[in-house]
C-alpha cells in the first residue's frame, strides 16, 4: 500500500524548493505531482520524485479544488503550524 495520498500535504526536501511545502494532486509509481496554488498551479504542476518529499499527516479533499482553494489550504495548514509553535514556547 502507497502512503502517498492525493489530498496529502507534502515538503520539500531536496532541490531548490526545499522546505516549500506543496499539496499531493496526483501520484503514480514514481512520482508526486505537487501544487502550491500561485508559481505551481494545476496547469503547471511540480513533478518530484518520492523520495526527495516528507509527507505531512494532514489530508484534505482535493476532487474539486482550484488554485485559490490550494493557497487557502495551505495558507490555515500554515497558520496551524505557527500557532503549534507559539504554544510551545
């Protein structure tokens, strides 16, 4: 069974993208295609290798989605994060 899920949201660990964090559109054998809403939009989507991405637990529905809905997603997952980290501090 693949952990690599449509939906999933992923960061980037090798290239010049790295740390950018990207939402899983499609998978095959190989590879993830990514998008971020504005420079990779769903016309444009990021083809990266499995294993140069770290999977974020955290899935969304992405059946009908555009780009401002990717942005949005990633835009509350964003404020998420830096609202987990103010709480450890």
């Amino acid at each position: 069974m693949d952990r690599y899920k449509a939906g999933m949201l992923a960061r980037s660990k090798a290239g010049h993208d790295t740390g950018k964090v990207y939402v899983i559109i499609e998978v095959d054998d190989t590879y993830i295609y990514l998008a971020d809403g504005s420079i990779r939009t769903l016309e444009h989507l990021k083809k990266k290798k499995k294993k140069h991405v770290q999977i974020i637990l955290k899935e969304y529905d992405v059946a009908a989605v555009d780009d401002t809905a990717i942005k949005r997603i990633l835009k509350e997952w964003s404020m998420e994060e830096r609202e987990r980290c103010q709480k450890l501090t």
